[in-house]
C-alpha cells in the first residue's frame, strides 16, 4: 500500500485550481499500481514531466503517478531515505 504524510506538487502558472484534484486522483492512480515493499523514504522528488497541452487531471495524475512508482521502483538517487 502507498502511503504519503504530504505531497507537494509544483504546477506551471494557471494550474493552480487544478492541484487539490490533481493530487487526489495521484491517488487514486497510485491505488492500482504494485506498491514496493517495506520502503520509507523522508522525500521524494521527481524529475520535471513534460506535460501535452490540453491533458486532463487523470493524465497528469497518471504521469505523476507512473514516475513516483518508477522512482521508487526504480532506486533512483532521486530518493531520500
């Protein structure tokens, strides 16, 4: 199971309103992807993702969620335990 203190999402100007429904439905995507086992990690950050014009909360959930489960998955230096 995915479990999160706080997420912090930093937005481009404009998606603002969109970030309370964006981290939800993080969420919700991260609820149907393969948890890793016993890891816990005090921060996380992602690289920049490469947003389409005109992609949907669920597509940007999506991305966020895809590079959270590949980072940690992944063992990136991304991650600080």
């Amino acid at each position: 199971m995915w479990t999160f203190d706080q997420l912090r999402l930093v937005l481009p100007a404009g998606f603002e309103h969109r970030a309370a429904g964006i981290a939800r439905l993080v969420a919700e995507e991260l609820a149907g992807l393969p948890a890793p086992g016993n890891v816990s990690l005090r921060s996380l950050s992602l690289p920049p993702l490469e947003i389409q014009s005109g992609a949907s909360d669920r597509q940007i959930a999506g991305q966020v969620a895809r590079s959270i489960a590949s980072t940690v998955g992944g063992g990136s230096s991304a991650l600080n335990p």
